[in-house]
C-alpha cells in the first residue's frame, strides 16, 4: 500500500495516509523517539445508526437500540473462551474500547510489543464469535450496566437535555439501549451487523509512535481483505424540525444540590471538512468568551453564589447531529438558564471585544498545540477528524482566521432561546 503524507511544517508533525486494498484508510503518524505507542481501529457504526441495510439484497432491518455498544463488548469474547484484554494484558498494554452517537473504536497503547499488540487489535476486531449461550449471559450484563446509569444523575442529565432538544434523531436515545431492547439482539442479527458496519471501507486506522509502516500494513493484510468490502455506510438522512421537543425538562434523584445543564440545538446539520472544523472553533470561541472561567459573567455568578466551580461547557458538533452546552450545580437553575439567556443577548446587541477574541484563540490554538505531545489525544482526535473529512492540521490556520463578524453571525445562527433546553435534575423530597 502506497502512502502519501500530509506536512505541517509550522508544527513539525506529518501523517502518512492511504487506503488499502480492502477499502480501510490507515493513518500513522510517525513521533521519531517516542517511547509509547497507541493505535485505535474504528468503524463510523454508532447508536444513531437504527437501520441495516443488508448488503447485496433488498432487506432493510430496524436495529434495536443499544445493539452497536453491544456489539462493542461481544467482539472481545474469543472461540477459545478466552478474550482479547487477557491477551493485551500479557504484553503490558492497557486496552480499551468505546460507542458512541456515532462511532465504535477499539484501542491499545504501550511502551513496547507494537505490533504484537497490533496483531491482537487487528486480529479480534475481525473475527467475531456469537452463540446464543454468550449473547444470553451480555444481555445479563448490559442489563445491569443499563440499570446503573439510569441511577447516575450526570447521565440522565445529559440524556433528559437531548430527548428535550430532540424529535427524531436517535441521538436523543441512550447509547445502551434498554433492558427491553437489547434483549431482541440475536447472534445472527450481530453477524449481519459485523457484516455491514465492520467492513473494511467502513473503518479508519490510526497509529501513533515511532512506527515502521510496512510492519505494521503486514500485520494488517493477514486480517483484512478486500472480500469482506462492502463501501462505506451511507447514514439516513434524518428530518429533525428546527424547534426542540421540549424546553425544559425535570426529574427527581438523590442528589445533595440541583444539577442544571442548558443546551442549545444546532439547526443545521451534514456538514463536513473545513466547513465542520471552522464551525467548531467558532463555536468554542464563542463560549469560552461568553462563559469561560475568566469571563464576567463566571465572575458574578460566582460570587453571588448561583453557581460554583463546576459550571462548565461543551461543544459537540458533528455531521448528523450537534448542540453546545453549559451545566453545572446551582441552588437556582431557573436563575441560570435567564442569566444565560440575558448573557447572549447582550452581546448580541454589543458585540464581541477584538482584544477577547484574540485572547481566547491564542488559548484554544496554545491547547491544540500541546496535545501533539500526548498520543492517545492525537490519535482519538485524529480519528474522530478523518471521520468527518476534517483535517487536524488545518486548526491552526482556521482559529487565526475567524472575525468578529463570524463570531457575531455565528452567536444569532446558535445560541436562540427557541433552540434552548433546560434539562435539571432536583433532589428528592425532603434531601435538600
């Protein structure tokens, strides 16, 4: 496989990138004298993803919800009863895995062994292995799973603002499914899924460390072949009203104080590449001004005691679904919600301070910058940026370049009381 590399020569980085035969686009990006290595083996098959059209037929499956998480987990079972952590564990590496909305990765880092642990990723990712018997016993399992994040209060907070902001897109669905969901999954049904979604155009490679590229392409032509392409999964195009569900959404735990997290709905969506970065760091520079720990809005309501040093916020704009938020626990969350509200309007009216912007993206640039030195950040960025068309290397250029007048189009576009949701979580009775 020939691969052709990308420079940066600001930022003295490269990435090696090409597709191979089979269809899986691999990316390395070479760190000469590092001591650790990561790798993370990914396929754009997330919760979003309700639907299954069987290759090669005519067949279109509803999925349960929860199935592709599901999948996550089984995939480390091995024929031989053992499964693939025992296997990391044995040459030192720490591995994981993750589902989101719309992605499922696996991944290792390590000192040394690379491309043993290289052969062992590669390797369980491609040979599923699913019997009644073991999907019966994970059914258990996730049930359980499922059961304790109904009882974790963060979860529900996030969950109850999506299922508030959303009517149609499956992002406002829990990532775990349910109890009742995950109990329709069958060993066949995961096979079609493994069939569909793990397929080679389907998936993304990324390597990070002093690594030798032909190595490391051997190890992956032992496990992947063009016979199991089946092209790269085109995602339903979801018809989500510009409004959300519900404004405000309530509910009751054991928590010591309220817990608020106000979210705001992003109406357009399938956006890609530069378009989808610059968008992001708009997006972020907007916040980081409106709400960051330096801003005089943090400053009053901290000192009047509405909020505390958990209020924060976040960004998450991808391309079939995005919001921006800011939570945190606060005695009055109502109180909240319309100084947010009275924030955004006020600077709509004014505008945005020059010498601020310049401020905040001197910082989110000296951000991007560091995490060149941390190889999981670089490869779980990476990933998730190839994913989307983006590339990483081009966050510098974009941050310098964004105006006031963007900033300001961006503020009207995004940050509207009619796309708001409070979702709040309130102590039971009598627990305050």
């Amino acid at each position: 496989m020939k691969f052709e590399k990308i420079e940066n020569t600001m930022l003295k980085e490269t990435i090696l990138h090409g597709v191979h035969e089979s269809g899986l686009r691999v990316y390395i990006v070479p760190k000469q004298g590092f001591s650790k290595y990561y790798a993370i083996y990914g396929t754009e098959y997330g919760s979003i993803d309700t639907k299954l059209n069987v290759p090669d037929t005519d067949e279109v499956i509803e999925l349960p919800d929860g199935i592709a998480h599901f999948l996550e987990h089984k995939l480390f079972e091995e024929e031989d009863g053992g499964n693939a952590f025992d296997r990391f564990a044995l040459t030192g590496a720490n591995s994981n895995a993750f589902t989101s909305f719309d992605m499922t990765a696996y991944l290792f880092s390590c000192t040394d062994s690379f491309y043993e642990n290289l052969d062992i990723l590669i390797d369980f990712v491609n040979h599923p292995y699913f019997t009644d018997e073991n999907v019966a016993k994970e059914q258990g399992i996730i049930g359980q799973e499922i059961k304790m994040y109904d009882d974790d209060p963060n979860w529900r907070l996030f969950f109850n603002m999506l299922q508030g902001m959303y009517f149609k897109n499956p992002v406002k669905t829990d990532i775990a499914g349910t109890v009742e969901s995950i109990a329709k999954i069958t060993p066949d049904l995961l096979f079609k899924c493994c069939d569909a979604f793990y397929n080679p155009s389907n998936m993304f490679l990324v390597m990070v460390g002093d690594i030798d590229a032909d190595k490391a392409m051997a190890i992956v032509d032992k496990y992947v072949t063009s016979e199991r392409d089946r092209g790269r999964i085109e995602r339903e195009i979801v018809d989500e009203p510009k409004t959300v569900a519900k404004s405000v959404v309530y509910q009751k735990m054991s928590v010591s104080k309220p817990q608020f997290m106000i979210g705001f709905k992003e109406l357009e969506t399938d956006i890609t590449g530069t378009a989808l970065l610059k968008k992001q760091i708009e997006t972020n520079v907007i916040l980081s001004i409106l709400f960051g720990k330096s801003s005089e809005f943090f400053t009053e309501l901290y000192e009047a005691g509405i909020i505390d040093g958990s209020f924060s916020f976040e960004c998450e704009l991808e391309k079939k679904y995005g919001f921006s938020s800011v939570s945190g626990e606060s005695k009055d969350p109502n109180e909240v919600f319309n100084r947010v509200i009275k924030r955004i309007e006020e600077v709509k009216s004014k505008g945005f301070d020059e010498d601020e912007i310049s401020r905040v993206k001197k910082v989110l640039i000296g951000a991007n910058l560091r995490g060149y030195n941390d190889v999981e950040r670089i490869g779980n960025n990476f990933i998730r940026s190839f994913m989307s068309d983006v590339n990483p290397f081009e966050y510098e250029r974009i941050a310098e370049a964004v105006e006031k007048d963007a900033l300001e189009k961006r503020l009207r576009e995004h940050f509207n009381k009619d796309a708001a949701v409070l979702s709040v979580i309130e102590p039971l009775d009598g627990e305050e």
